[in-house]
C-alpha cells in the first residue's frame, strides 16, 4: 500500500491541474494547484481566437417555426450549403425518423406531423465531418 501511495504521488508530482474561469474579454483566470491540492499559483492568461476557432453554426443555420405543429423548415446560409451532404432528423431515443439529402436548395421543409409530440434533434452533416446539432419542439 506504501508503494502504491508513493507511485500516486509521484504522478500527481509531475501533474499540474488547472481550474479556469472564462471571461468575455479574452483573459482566463487560471490556478495551478500541487499534487496535496493546495493552490500554488494564479494568474490571468490571454487568450487569442483565431477565425477557425469561432463556432459558427449558430448563425448559419435557422429552424422555423421553433416549436412545430409538424411542419417547419431549415434555412442553411451558403457556407454551410456548399459542404452540408445530408440532415438526419432523431427523435429524443436517437432513432432516425427521417433523411433529407442536400441538393443546392437552401431552404429545406420538413414533416414530422406523423410523430409524437417531443423534442427532435436535427443533424447537419458536412463534407468536413463536422456536424451541426439543432433541436426542435414538436407540440
């Protein structure tokens, strides 16, 4: 059991653990703690946002009317159009209750009148293996 405290230890020795608080203005507070868990240090880091970092799937694509009686459509901006392949739309148990394949239409209608009332999640697939995750309420 020494031997295994000692090993833990040593681990946790060359192991540094941070804790940070995000802020809006790009500065992160961070603390660096010892391997007891006493913190040791603090100090703010800067951080830099480059364009491919920037999450911009929020804003490229829009889901109307939100919730739904059934019927509601996708708007994908252009960007995202010249790389989307495909929308798989899941109910809330993850079983695929419709595939759209993306053409060049940027506008998409969707059906799920047919279905329970819930919550669905909508996935955009791009060409880039990224995916883009949208909900909908049917009610």
């Amino acid at each position: 059991m020494k031997n295994f405290t000692l090993f833990l230890m040593l681990i946790f020795s060359f192991t540094t653990l941070f804790a940070q608080i995000g802020s809006s203005n790009g500065l992160k507070l961070r603390f660096k703690y010892d391997a007891a868990g006493n913190q040791t240090t603090r100090y703010l880091e800067e951080v830099r946002v480059s364009k491919k970092d920037i999450n911009v799937t929020s804003d490229v694509t829009n889901l109307y009317p939100n919730p739904t009686h059934g019927y509601f459509k996708i708007y994908l901006d252009k960007d995202i159009l010249q790389n989307a392949e495909n929308i798989n739309i899941f109910d809330i148990s993850g079983r695929i209750i419709k595939q759209v394949r993306i053409t060049d239409n940027s506008i998409y209608e969707i059906n799920i009148s047919g279905q329970p009332r819930g919550i669905y999640l909508i996935n955009i697939y791009l060409t880039d293996n990224r995916i883009i995750t949208k909900k909908i309420i049917k009610q």
